[in-house]
C-alpha cells in the first residue's frame, strides 16, 4: 500500500510540473471529405487556443488517463468473472426480439456462447466504434486535434479517432497509447461550445445487457436451426420414409415463405430421388406442434417422379453431378400461395393493371409526351400487379411444383414452376447462366431476373415475357 501511495504522489507531482510548463493548448477541430477511394482530405479546420491555467490543468488532467486495452471490459464495470460463470443469469437479459423458446438445445448452446470473454470485448469495441465510417449518406467525418504548448514549441499532441457520428475518443497520444475518456469529449464540446447529443457510454448492467442482447442476435442463425429441436418427436416421424439430412427453423422469408409464419426446413432424401436431387419439406407451427406429416408422405413419389421425368431437367442433373435440384413442399402442397402470388397474382390485381394500361391512354389522346418511360413503366407496374403476367386459372396454378436448381461450382440459381401440362416456367435467375443458357438471353443484369419464360419438356423455349 505504502508503494502505491508513493506512486501515485510521483505521478501528481509529475503531472502538476507538466501543467505548470504548459502555456497553451491548441485545439483543432478538423472536418475530412470523402474522396471514395478509400482515402479522405482535408474539409475544413476551426481551432480553438486554451490559456487559461485552471481550464489547461483540467484537460491534461483528463488526457493522461491511458488505458490499458486489453482491460477495457473491467473500465467499462463488466465483471469476466460474472460472465464466465452466470450464463443462465446472462440469458435474462436477453430482451426476446426475436422471440425465442430455448430448448435444451438452445441453451446448451447459447450457454458456451455467453460465456466467451472475447466475445464481449468484440461487442464493446463495435459499440464504441459506432459511426466510424463513411456511408451512402455521410460524406464527412471530424477529428480532434490537442497540441500542448510549451516554450513556445508544441510538445505533445493527442488525437481523437475519425468519426462521422458517436463517440470522438479514444485518443491516442504520442506513444500510440489509447486513452477512452468520455469527460475529454464533454470538455471539448465546451470549448467549441458544441450542443452534442452524445451521452456518456454504457457501463455496468446497462452495458452488459447490451452487449448479451448483441452476442446472441449475432448468433440467430444457429439458433433458429436448433428451434427445430423442440418439435423432434414429429421430425422424426419422417424417418419411416427418408434419411433427415438436416433440419431448422426458416432464419428470413421471401424466396420460398411469407412473413409472419413460424416455418421449419426439413431436407429429405431416399433411394427414389436422383443423386443429387433433394425434397425440401417447408413445415408450419400449428399451435403446440408441427402441420401434419401425412400428406408429404403420400404425395411426395408423384411429384418427385414428375420432376424427374422432365427431359431436359433429367439430363442436366445426370451430366452435371455438381448441380443440384430442391424440390419445396409446404405442409401438404408442392406450391404454396406465397409462391403463387410471386408467380400469378390474382383477378384483383390483373385489373389493378389493366387499368393502370387504360389510364396511361389519355397522354396519347391528348397528344402530350409523357415525362417517363411508358414502356419500362408498364413493366414495372406488370411485375407488381401480374407477376409473370400468364394469368393462370387459380385452380391451374395451384397444380404447379416448385422448385430450385443450385450449380455447386458457381453462383448460378434459378427457381421454376413445373405446370400440370409439364410446361416449365424459369421464374427467378441469378447468376451467370441457368443450364445451357447466358443471362444475357434474358436480360442485361447477371445478377437476379425474373425472366419468366415456359421451356417444353425438352428444354426448347416456347414462349418469352421480357
């Protein structure tokens, strides 16, 4: 106790010598533009000079303050110790958005997780380096700049980070040292007499509540697979007709689901199926269980002999082991109505668009140019309102079986509909090519289109809606 009372008198003796020799501290407050080559210059510079003694003492007071980076978690009150052995307790702070049911599995899992120290310090470094960077609507980041005077000659120099919004620190000094102190901040606002928002960093509870809630969000993915866990009794009963290969809950709709439906992946397989084609049962949460497993059971050989019976479809598969086929069944159809609306709409729809067509009449009645493209505006409007625009029969399209081809080796993807006449309709592309054909055959853009074309059962394209 004794050294480290002596200690710390050397260093306020040290400390008072170094304010008694400073004259001045000047301050600059400089504004960078981005240059968009990952390089910035020099915007505009306000500077600002400190003479007052009291007002110097103040803030080298505060500049001296170096940290010890490595212990970041304890300056900021977070206790490693609680960490590693409270996960439970760590899981309560979890504010449930998403919501999560945590089986066993989920726990056991997210348990490890939460108490991997790095991990925090990972978090708490994001946190405070908010606003660090340039983005699509921020051109400009701020750095301070603190000279100490001495004699006349500028002795030390300390320097915030560049920052668009957040925090300015940490400082660093000239020996590369960090030093996170918010009260630096406050005392430079004051001097640029600066209305900031910016309020002090999260510490203690606050922070680590913080810092759990964003550790397992970083881990949603793994934990929506193991959602799954909690329905295994009825997984498993799939297991009288296929090997489960794997299986989860659904992490995003879009693609294959609308938002708002609890839906499990399950990916099956058997002896009937071509190497490398897959059955992709899209299951709904249906109060306390899963939708029933008896229809996929019945239907599944017709629809995976369908599929496999289409010429072209066949061939590819055969010739190129490394293309995949993902057939998608949801609950008890090989199509389901999100998928329907992507493709076909509705007769609500179809006459919000034909309408819409009527309406675009009155510039050429009137003989006056529009200020837009009709063409591509009809297009647009078509795709939100038609979707491929074949207008199908409801009862028709509900016949359909969709499904996926994946190129292992590439990007390539493309979704179909196999309609009940063995017609197959290409609905989405993405990537460089689809089978046999460029993207460019369809369109400018190699990344997703919809390019909404029928091929007949030997791959020949009957018919084109570009």
């Amino acid at each position: 106790m004794v050294k480290k009372n002596l200690l710390l008198l050397l260093i306020i003796s040290f400390s008072a010598k170094s304010q008694d020799l400073a004259e001045k501290i000047v301050i600059s407050k400089i504004t960078y533009v981005n240059q968009f080559d990952d390089t910035d210059k020099e915007f505009k510079t306000e500077r600002k000079v400190i003479k007052n003694q009291k007002a110097i003492k103040n803030l080298l007071l505060e500049l001296q303050k170096v940290d010890d980076t490595t212990q970041l978690l304890s300056k900021f009150k977070i206790d490693t110790n609680y960490i590693k052995n409270n996960p439970e307790k760590l899981l309560s702070l979890y504010n449930s958005e998403p919501e999560i049911a945590w089986n066993q599995e989920q726990k056991e899992y997210i348990f490890k997780v939460l108490k991997n120290i790095d991990l925090y310090k990972k978090q708490l470094n994001e946190y405070l380096s908010n606003g660090c960077c340039y983005g699509m609507h921020n051109s400009y980041r701020n750095q301070f700049v603190i000279e100490i005077f001495q004699n006349t000659q500028s002795k030390k120099t300390f320097k915030s980070r560049k920052y668009v919004w957040s925090y300015a620190m940490p400082f660093e000094n000239d020996n590369k040292d960090l030093i996170y102190n918010f009260e630096i901040e406050k005392i430079l606002n004051e001097v640029f007499n600066t209305k900031s928002k910016i309020q002090k960093p999260l510490e203690g509870n606050e922070l680590l509540k913080y810092l759990v809630n964003n550790i397992i969000r970083n881990n949603d993915d793994a934990l929506y697979k193991l959602s799954a866990y909690t329905y295994s009794k009825e997984i498993n009963e799939l297991k009288s007709d296929f090997n489960i290969l794997s299986f989860g809950e659904m992490y995003a709709f879009g693609r294959y689901i609308g938002h708002g439906t609890k839906t499990f992946k399950i990916k099956l397989k058997n002896a009937k199926m071509l190497p490398n084609v897959y059955l992709q049962f899209l299951v709904t949460k249906q109060g306390n269980s899963l939708y029933s497993r008896d229809s996929i059971k019945s239907d599944y050989e017709e629809i995976v002999k369908r599929v496999q019976s289409i010429k072209f479809i066949r061939e590819n598969l055969e010739n190129n082991p490394n293309l995949k086929l993902d057939i998608y069944y949801t609950n008890n159809n090989a199509v389901n109505a999100y998928n329907i609306d992507g493709v076909n709409k509705n007769p609500t729809e179809w006459k919000k668009q034909d309408d819409y067509v009527k309406s675009l009449n009155w510039y050429a009645v009137n003989d006056i140019k529009p200020t837009f493209d009709i063409s591509e505006a009809i297009k647009t409007s078509e795709k939100n309102h038609c979707g491929c625009n074949y207008r199908f029969d409801q009862k028709f399209i509900e016949k359909t079986i969709f499904f996926e081809l994946n190129d292992e080796q590439s990007t390539d993807n493309s979704v179909w509909f196999l309609l009940p006449d063995n017609r197959v309709l290409l609905y989405i592309l993405e990537g460089e090519k689809v089978l046999n054909h460029d993207y460019s055959e369809f369109g400018k853009f190699s990344g997703i289109q919809f390019p909404c074309v029928l091929f007949n059962e030997n791959g020949e394209i009957t018919n084109r809606k570009l």
